[in-house]
C-alpha cells in the first residue's frame, strides 16, 4: 500500500465528508486549480455567535485535493470565524499527514484556498452592508 | 526489438545522457515528450560548444570567434530550413518557442490586417498558445472569433469547417497535430479550402514537427511554427516560417538593436528580413542547439521517427484496453490517425493521482488538461492522462505503464462513491 494514498486519504475521497450544497450559505466560492483544471466549490453558515454552523463541498478533483476538503470541512464545523480564518497552510498538511510533493502542494491546498476566499467574500459583503457602501 | 520497428530505441537511449540516471532504482520510463523532449548529448555538446570555444555575439564582431557564432548561428536557421523544407532560410525566423511565434504573427501581422467585424477562424482543439493570442486580437479588434468543433473520434467536423469558410475568414489558424489527442488534422486539403475563401493560414507544428516529415511547401501553409525544445533541441529554441512577401510586408514585432538598419532620433528603417524579426541579442547557443537537434532527427530519417511512433501507439492502443480494465482511452481509435499520443482516464482515480503514483515506478506522463482547458470542456473531463512518444520510447515503456496502471487500480480499488458535483 502507498504511503501517500493511505486508507484514510482514499476513504476520504470515495466517501468525502460535507459533500454537497447548502441552500442559503453565508458565503460561498468556487474555487480552481489552473494546474489541472480541477474546481470545487464550499459553501457554508455562521451562526449569531459566529461559528461556523454548516459547511459543504462540491465539485471535482484529485485525491489529495477531495481528501484535503473533506477533512477541513470535518474540521471547520463548530469553530469560530477567527480560527478558520488563521487557519494555515501547514494545517492542511498536518491533517492530511502524508508528504506532498511541491507539484501536488495545489491540490491539497485548493481546498483551503477557495475557503478562505469564501471568507474574504463574505467580509466585503458584511462591511458594506454594514457601511451602506459597496467598494 | 520488433523487427517491424524501423529505430531501435535502446541504441537511440545511449545518446542521450539522462538514461544514465536511475530513479527508484531503474530506468526513466519518459512519456511525457509531447510536453518536451529530452535531448541527445549532440545538442548539449553543440551548445557547450559555442559557450567555451566561439561564444561572441552574432553579426557584430570583426574577429574570428564573432565570425565563427554568426556562421554556426546562421548555420543552424539553414539546418532548420531545410528539415520543414522552406524554400528560403531567410523565412525562418529564430524565436524561443512555438507561443511567441504565433504572438508574432498575431502582433505584427494581425494588428495591421484584422479590423472590426474580420473573422478569425481556429478550432476547438487548439492549444492555448494557438488561441489566446487570437482572443486577445479579436477583442481589440472588435473581430469575429469562430471556432471548427470536433467529433467523439477527436477529429476536427469537416462540414463546420466548411460553413466557417463561408463567413470569408481573413485568418485560418489550427494545429497540424493536436497536442491533447494526438489527431493528425488533414492540413493541406484544410489549407487549401481556407486559400480558396481567400484566408491566410498559420498552422500550429509544435506537435508535428518532432514526430513525422514536414514540408511547409507541401502544406502550403502562410505561417508554420513550432518549438524546439519538443524536437530534441533546447529550450528558448523554435521558429517560424513564414512566405518572403508576408515577412516583409509585416512591421516589426519587438524592436530595438539587431533588427535595424538605421536609426535617427526621430526615425529608424529596418532590418532586411528574418532580422527584422530578432530584435536583440538572440540565444545564440540554443539556436546552434536546434541545429544540432534537427541533424540528429534528420539522420534517423523522420519516416522512420513517425513510423516508430505510428507503432507505438498502435501497441498502446491494443495493450491498454486489455491490461487495464475500464481504461477510456480518447482520440481517433485508428494509430494513423493519431500520433505518438495516448491520452486516457481511468474511472478508479483522477489523472493526477496516477501521475503521482506512476512517478513512483520512474514512468513519467502528464496529467492535466495539458493547456487544452476547451478540448477538455468538450471531452467532459477536469483533467486526463498523456502519454507521448519520441524516438527512445520502446514497447517496454508502454508495458511499464500498463503494469504501472494496474498497481494504481490495485490502490484506488473501486470507483469514489461521489463522481461528481
């Protein structure tokens, strides 16, 4: 058996965890890996405490990178806005637990990435709604 | 080896130095030459060459080693003329690779003969480099872009092309060999309707000039381009053919020293051509690197290269199918028709971690969408796996991935419950 495709990891991408869409997210993005053209969209809600309360995925993709979102999302459910946001890169590769190649650090990254965006996002929105001003 | 194989791959292998590396223990199983090929020691010598014996500037120097660089840099563009059979050297234009050739032609020759509402015509199955530039062309120009589409057999739909042809295209712009599918395109018989309507035409050789006998005059083509560094030479290498009477019609592309023929303050006149063309100092070395390389195909004979590699394919094609269940592979199931190329997906596991798990066993292919994102977009897939032939590909490489093909079966088990969004 590879290291690299240990039964977690494939358990992960046959049966990925959050698989799917929610129908009102607070925020959501779809994000791509130029590389390999794979997407995958996250969607999720905050609770009035600012939590996350909900979180899904979709879309296509390796291994490493359905793996990745499948986890984080495990990972995310539950914790407060700020701790996702400062989540790092080195995170992701702490609950992934295998050695990525730098030709493979996209895939597994991607999923992380797109969330963060779907923060940045959702902030804009929130402050100018906040504001009554759009940027 | 097969007798049936005109080269004999494991002698091609000790010219070319990266065999005598192992990895993992073995030998490179390297099929990802559609990308870019490895190269003989007779290029890298030929560089090395010109870096520790004659490396002056080209077209400048009054002594022997500048006289030297300008005959072998000169030497290599008559090298080059000769192996597309352009009927003048003076066509040729050096550039570093097949992208900035097309970005030439669309520059220079595009912006001062496409205007608003032109049509430009290419084809879905174009790489990148024969389709961005396009794009960026036909905005600016507020010109038509219209695109021949292609059949589950991965070829280009005759009878598009056809209807395409009745809008009075200015430009035909496609690829001689898909770089995704392999898909030989019939490129006289499409030039030649494309002439008919008045249109000039770039053909894309990035992919055919490694792998089969090029005749630009036979093709009739108005632009030929293509790489070197797919053609056993150096990277920053490639060229660009184009008929005498567009070159000198077309203003310069990028400007500056080398591409003058005399400059005021206010005023410069240019360059005869291809000079014209190669503003600045070139990459001498891999100029003289691409010569060397064209030499090396040319004395193996490029009948026999696009043989060997009609036959490998034609193995790939029967071997997989029935060594690795499921396998799907894409492109026109004929190996004529298609060459030195095998693309394919398996249903267990994405391209990428079958790249990942094949690299383990020293086979290297490309996964990806192989900078074909719309090719893709038809075929209804993220990304595939490539596998692509030269002269040091064997049998034995293509068993080393069926073998290597089955392991990552053997991992992946079943296919993911969830397929897709």
């Amino acid at each position: 058996m590879d290291d690299l495709y240990r039964d977690e990891i494939l358990e992960h991408y046959r049966e990925p965890h959050n698989f799917g869409t929610l129908d009102a997210p607070d925020a959501s993005y779809e994000g791509h890996n130029p590389l390999c053209g794979d997407r995958i969209t996250i969607m999720l809600s905050v609770d009035d405490a600012g939590n996350v309360s909900d979180v899904a995925f979709s879309g296509r993709g390796c291994a490493i990178s359905q793996a990745s979102a499948s986890m984080l999302t495990d990972e995310v459910r539950g914790l407060p806005l700020a701790e996702v946001e400062a989540m790092k890169n080195q995170d992701i590769l702490d609950l992934l637990g295998i050695e990525i190649s730098p030709a493979r650090l996209k895939c597994a990254l991607l999923s992380l990435d797109t969330l963060h965006h779907a923060l940045d996002e959702r902030d804009g929105e929130t402050a100018a709604a906040a504001g009554g001003a759009g940027s | 080896m097969n007798a049936s194989f005109p080269l004999d791959p494991e002698a091609i292998r000790r010219d070319f130095p990266i065999f005598e590396r192992e990895f993992h223990g073995r030998r490179l199983a390297y099929m990802d030459s559609a990308a870019t090929a490895l190269k003989p020691r007779v290029v890298v010598e030929a560089m090395n060459e010109y870096n520790t014996r004659y490396s002056a500037n080209v077209h400048r120097g009054i002594y022997t080693i500048g006289e030297e660089a300008t005959a072998a840099y000169e030497g290599a563009r008559e090298k080059v003329a000769r192996f597309i059979n352009a009927p003048d050297p003076h066509e040729v234009v050096f550039v570093r690779n097949a992208t900035e050739a097309v970005n030439l032609v669309a520059y220079a020759w595009g912006r001062s003969n496409i205007g608003r509402a032109d049509a430009i015509v290419t084809t879905e199955m174009e790489h990148h480099s024969n389709l961005v530039p396009w794009q960026l062309l036909a905005q600016e120009k507020d010109a038509d872009l219209e695109f021949v589409p292609f059949d589950a057999s991965g070829r280009l739909i005759g009878d598009s092309y056809e209807v395409l042809l009745r809008t009075r295209p200015k430009l035909v712009a496609f690829t001689h060999k898909s770089n995704a599918l392999g898909t030989l395109n019939d490129v006289r018989s499409m030039v030649a309707q494309a002439h008919e309507v008045g249109a000039l035409v770039l053909v894309d050789g990035a992919q055919a000039v490694p792998h089969l006998p090029v005749d630009v005059q036979d093709i009739g083509a108005d632009f030929y381009v293509f790489s070197g560094h797919k053609v056993l030479g150096p990277g920053g290498s490639g060229a660009l053919w184009a008929r005498r009477e567009l070159l000198e019609a077309m203003p310069p592309f990028m400007s500056g020293g080398e591409m003058i023929h005399s400059v005021h303050l206010r005023h410069s006149t240019f360059a005869d051509i291809p000079h014209k063309f190669e503003a600045g100092t070139p990459d001498v070395a891999a100029a003289i690197g691409l010569g060397a390389a064209v030499d090396y195909l040319t004395a193996l004979d490029m009948e026999n290269v696009a043989a060997h590699e009609e036959r490998l394919t034609a193995y790939a094609l029967e071997l997989l199918p029935r060594e690795v269940p499921g396998i799907r592979i894409h492109g026109p199931a004929e190996p004529a028709d298609r060459a030195g190329i095998v693309t394919f997906t398996l249903p267990e596991a994405h391209a990428h971690d079958v790249a990942t798990l094949l690299d383990r066993e020293a086979i290297a292919i490309r996964a990806g969408h192989h900078c074909t994102q719309p090719l893709h977009e038809r075929l209804g897939e993220t990304a595939t796996g490539r596998a692509s032939f030269s002269v040091y590909s064997s049998t034995d490489d293509i068993d080393r991935l069926a073998v290597g093909l089955r392991g990552v079966q053997r991992i992946f088990g079943r296919s993911p419950a969830v397929a897709g969004a």
